[in-house]
C-alpha cells in the first residue's frame, strides 16, 4: 500500500476520530510509514482554552501540546498498521522525559515532530518534540495502544 507523504485536513479527519474543538493537528507535512511523521498546528486566539488560559496573557495549555503531539503519533501508528486504520481505537498510554521548555502563543505555529522508538501491532513509542520556528518548546516520549478495545 503506498501511502501519502502530506495530509491535508479532511485526509487527518478521516483517519483520527477527534473533531473540533479537540482535533489539534492542521495538516500532516512529512510521512514516513513506521518511522517519522511531521504535523502542523496553527495557533490561533480562537482556540476556546485562551479564554480562561489566561485571562490577559494567553498561553497554550502543555496538556493540549502533548495531545496534539499524540494526536500527530496516532497518524503514523494508524496509516503504518493499515490493518488498524478505521479503528478509532487508539489511547495514549504513558508519558516519559516530559519538559516544557517555552510558552506557545496565539499567532504561533506548532511544528510537531514524531520519531518512532520501538513499534509492535498494538503498542508503539516515539519520541515527540514541539518547535515554534527553530525553537523547541515541548518535547516527550509517549506510549500508545491501537485497537485494544474488544480485542
């Protein structure tokens, strides 16, 4: 199967389960099948947590940069498991080495960098790292399962 190098919105919709106001990932830039997967997410003053995070000094909740990051991972375990894709079963199980290293602001865009440490069927690990230009903000390992209810 040969799979897309990008992904635009309606593409990661049709493979992620999430929808708006918690489908944190804008396009998918660069693919590569078990290994390496790089997304985008637009920062915008829209975004419903900047009413209350915080009030004056808008900042990016590190919470919703790791799921976007999970969200980016859930992409390339689900398009490099075809056997998974459509199964909108898919959970982040564990976070390592978590550092939150800058804030993310409205008007940033969130480059979210995804390299495949160990992969099985169900279970994968990456590492992720978060970048506004050339400058890392957020970086984690991250776990994951696929597919596991009703297995």
């Amino acid at each position: 199967m040969s799979l897309p190098t990008s992904l635009g919105l309606e593409e990661i919709q049709r493979i992620l389960p999430h929808r708006y106001p918690f489908l944190l990932v804008d396009r998918i830039l660069t693919l590569e099948a078990g290994k390496r997967i790089v997304g985008v997410k637009n920062v915008t003053i829209n975004e419903p947590f900047f009413q209350g995070h915080f009030p004056g000094r808008p900042i990016m909740p590190g919470v919703l940069i790791i799921e976007a990051m999970a969200q980016v991972g859930g992409i390339l375990a689900l398009l490099s498991t075809p056997e998974n894709l459509g199964n909108p079963s898919i959970f982040l199980m564990g976070l390592d080495k978590v550092r939150f290293r800058k804030p993310v602001v409205p008007g940033d865009q969130l480059r979210l960098e995804l390299t495949t440490l160990r992969r099985g069927q169900k279970f994968w690990k990456m590492q992720g790292q978060a970048f506004v230009d050339q400058t890392l903000v957020t970086e984690a390992e991250l776990m994951a399962a696929v597919g596991l209810e009703g297995d």
